[in-house]
C-alpha cells in the first residue's frame, strides 16, 4: 500500500520539448538551479520506462523535490512528473515521462544511463 502519491500531470502534446526558463523569474531561477543541484544531484538507481525515467530520491529531500518539481513543470511543461513513497522507505521514486522524445531529453540533460 502507498502512503504518498503526488502526480502533476501535464497535458504535453502540443508542447515543445525544450525548457523555458523565462517562464521563471531571475530571483525563482536562481533557487531553482540550487534546487536542481541538490535535487538531481540525488537521482539514484535510474530505471528507463516505456515514456520515461524512473529515480529513487532520499525522503530526506522530499521537500526541496516538491519545490523542484513547482519549478521544473513551469519552465518544462511537456513533463510529467509522478512521486511514490512506500511505507517506511528511505527513498521516493520519481518518475519523469511524456511524450515522444521526453526519455531521450531527460537522458541527455541528466546524463541517465541504466547500468
């Protein structure tokens, strides 16, 4: 049973898939690039899915991944984004998807590999 899903769901078919960070202010994008550091420097055990990647994230960071995620959907709209925390876990799974293309731009811009 979970004990946590958070799914912000964006509808992307439209979108292109490129980040706008213009879609943030100077101040927000300097706390967003803090938060991605922290936050993408955590990813662990990257799994590829049918429209995506899967990442295990310590619960640690649950409240700057919330944060990331508030800013990442706006400059990245085409993303989809989906957080599970199992009882008693040390690590939530984030999984990022969408559309055609998404997989291999997330790969690039987070250098994901399986391994």
């Amino acid at each position: 049973m979970k004990i946590a899903t958070i799914v912000f769901s964006i509808a992307a078919t439209a979108q292109p898939i490129a980040c706008n960070l213009n879609a943030l202010t100077a101040e927000e994008r300097k706390e967003h690039a803090a938060l991605s550091r922290r936050v993408a420097g955590a990813f662990r055990e990257p799994s590829a899915t049918a429209d995506g990647w899967a990442l295990s994230v310590p619960v640690e960071l649950l409240p700057d991944l919330a944060k990331w995620i508030d800013s990442e959907r706006k400059c990245c709209p085409f993303l989809r984004f989906s957080v599970v925390v199992e009882p008693g876990a040390t690590a939530a799974r984030l999984t990022l998807s969408g559309r055609e293309g998404v997989k291999d731009f997330l790969a690039e811009q987070f250098r994901l590999k399986t391994f």
